[in-house]
C-alpha cells in the first residue's frame, strides 16, 4: 500500500529553526544574546508553513481514522472558495510576511478540480507572500494505478517524488515486506517514508481485529519489518533522516522540517491543525488550533466568520519545549544547542538532561547522546523513542519548575 507526493525543487531558505513565545522576547535577552540566534527568533515568528486539508475520499479505507467524508454532490466550487476565505484570514491574523511551504492533504487532494490549487496559491500571494515550496498528496485505491502515478510524477518531476510506505498490515509477514519494498524500491525516487500500520479505535479495522476477523503481525515481527526496512533503504542509497523518513541527494521534505523543528505552521480546512502566534489579534503566545470536522459547518462558519477555528488553546512555555523536544528527536540528527536556546535561552539541554540520573541511564545503554552537538538519539535508540519521552518529558517539567521558582 503506497501513496505520493510530489515536492517542489530547490531548497527552501529558512532562516533558523524555531520560533518561541513572544513574552520571552524581552530586550535584555536581545541584549545578552549574539546576533544570529536574535535575528533568527524575531524572523521565525514571521514565517510559517501553511496546510490546506481538502476533506473529501470517494471511500473510507478500513484502517483511517483521518477526518474525511464521501461527498454528497459536487461542492467543489463552494469548497475551494471557502479553502481561500479562510488562507486569507488566518494569513492576517499570523501576520506572517513569509509562507516557507504549501501542503495540500486529507482526504484525497487529487478529487479537486486543478483550479482550486492554482486559486488556493493565488490566495497565498494576494498576501504578498513568497511560495518556496509546494507539496501535493495524493492518495489511489489499487497498486497498479499507485504505481503508474508515481512513474509518471517522476518524468514531470524527477528527484522530487516522495513515496509512503505502510507495513504491518494484515497477513503480511516478514519475507512478503521485504519482497514488496524491494520491488517498489526499483520504482522509487529520492524520498521514501515508512509507516507502521495503528489500528485506530472507530475504524472497521479495529473492529475487525477486536473481533478476531483480522489478525495483525506480532510486535516482535513489526520490529523486524521496520529494522528490515532501515537496512534494504540504506542499500538502495536513502539516508535516514526521521524515524520514518528517508532521503536519497539530501530531497528532505521541507514541509514537515516545519513540524519536527517546531516552526509555525497554519492549517486551513475542515479539521485542520496549526501552530502560530495571533499577532493580528494582539497576541503574544503560539495557540494550538483545531478547525471545525464536519465540513458543511465548516462551510457555514467560513462564511460567516471567515474562518472555522473551533478550538484555541493558548500554550504555555512548558508546553511549547514539551513540542520542541518530542519533535525534534524524531530527528537523527536530534536538537542541537543553538536551536534549543531559539525557545529556551535561560535553561540549556545540559542544564536539564545532563546530570538527571534516569536520563543517564539512556546514555549509559548507548540509546541517547548528549555532546557539544547537541542532544539526539542512536540509531537503536530511534526506534526506542516512545518508551524513553516519558522519563524526558518528566525531567524537562521538572527543570522548568525549578527554574520559575528562582525567578
């Protein structure tokens, strides 16, 4: 089971990794600070990625639980002008000048008619925003066609081709992964992410398990199809970058860069998520945001407010490192100090991890490393990181209470 998206040429040009609470940017910081790291938080709040969910699939897979719907009749038109409505008005309340990167999923993006990308960017550069990247998902139900669609991504666009990967699926084993990933291999471009199939409770797949219809492979057997996986990938050329995801001639995707180095980002559509500063509301603080699910409220909000955001949630400073620390270690080249000091200047990696006696002991079994580079994990550690984020997420809140209490 694969799915593709195709990502734009050229390298997006990113000044920093990071954005943090506006609160914390006092003139006493910029002060003690050196130049870079101040200029590269102050760029970083004008920046964002931008996300436009199109919420519409002509079925519902057995294992999705993504906020998705069977179109009841043709709303195309009604759809992408509200998808506009609602880019322009959260674009004004970021107050962003800089749009880093378009992505467009779901759903299955590629149900909507051809013009309702072009106007969606249309919309991005009445802003008077520069569009360095743009990514497009699309997603086919047979592995023939899947297949055709990325030979045919790769002659209009070569390099630029990522495939997903799922593995774990029913009835699968072992030798038949490692046969079906050297297949696809051959057919490959240069980006390749690998997914373990989670059956999510309220889809028929987790009903079907509970029920004993459908049986998964074991976890010691995912363990192997993913470690398989790292080792057929690493033949082939691709580098890992993630812990899901590869990349041959350094083609990584910028878009999710924006996720895993905690960056803003604005999510436009039904049930779309985003991470950004209200400026143009007055804000000081990143909010999580959530857009409304069903997409005919979704409509009508758009249209009366222009926009759907359903929920706001103002994040603290814990919660914000909580982000940054969880994300960036899914990286294999982890957090580095520079861009940790980006959303914590007063209380460095070392301060916080480096005399904790629990976190040692991930040093100690050579999962986890703590340098002048930064803090990041091995390569066994990667596939360990689930079970080590609880002791360093207690360690991180921990530090932090310390370190209000003095001031």
């Amino acid at each position: 089971m694969i799915k593709h998206k195709m990502r734009a040429a050229g390298p997006v040009l990113v000044a920093g990794t990071g954005e943090r609470c506006l609160s914390a940017l006092n003139s006493r910081q910029f002060l003690t600070e050196d130049g870079a790291v101040s200029a590269q938080r102050e760029i970083l709040v004008k920046e964002a990625s931008l996300y436009i969910h199109w919420p519409y699939c002509l079925k519902r897979c057995s294992y999705c639980n993504f906020n998705k719907y069977i179109p009841k009749g043709d709303n195309n038109h009604i759809v992408s002008q509200c998808l506009q409505q609602e880019v322009a008005t959260l674009l004004q309340l970021s107050q962003v000048s800089r749009v880093t990167s378009v992505f467009l999923g779901g759903g299955t993006p590629s149900l909507a008619h051809p013009s309702t990308v072009s106007d969606i960017l249309e919309a991005v550069s009445r802003q008077s925003l520069q569009n360095d990247d743009l990514s497009r998902l699309g997603r086919d139900h047979s592995a023939h066609h899947a297949l055709q669609t990325v030979e045919e991504a790769r002659r209009l666009r070569p390099g630029k081709v990522s495939v997903d990967v799922m593995f774990g699926r029913p009835g699968q084993s072992l030798a038949s992964w490692e046969a079906e990933l050297s297949e696809l291999l051959q057919l490959c471009d240069d980006h390749v992410s690998l997914y373990q199939l989670t059956p999510e409770r309220g889809t028929l797949l987790f009903k079907q398990i509970r029920g004993g219809e459908v049986t998964l492979p074991g976890d010691h057997v995912m363990a192997e199809m993913y470690e398989s996986a790292r080792r057929t990938l690493q033949r082939h050329g691709f580098e890992q970058y993630e812990v899901s995801n590869f990349a041959r001639n350094s083609e990584v995707s910028h878009h999710n860069m924006s996720y895993w180095k905690g960056r803003q980002y604005i999510g436009v559509g039904p049930g779309a998520h985003g991470r950004f500063v209200p400026l143009g509301l007055g804000g000081a603080h990143r909010e999580a945001r959530t857009q409304t699910l069903e997409p005919d409220v979704w409509i009508r909000e758009v249209r009366r407010h222009g926009h759907g955001t359903r929920r706001r949630i103002q994040l603290g400073h814990l919660a914000l490192l909580e982000e940054v620390l969880v994300m960036g270690l899914r990286m294999t080249e982890g957090i580095t100090h520079k861009h940790w000091q980006l959303f914590s200047p007063q209380l460095g990696l070392r301060d916080i991890f480096g005399s904790s006696a629990d976190v040692q002991e991930f040093f100690h079994r050579g999962q986890l490393t703590l340098d002048d580079g930064g803090l990041h994990c091995s390569r066994d550690g990667l596939a360990l990181l689930d079970s080590m984020l609880p002791t360093l997420l207690l360690e991180l809140e921990r530090q932090q209470t310390v370190e209000s209490a003095k001031s």
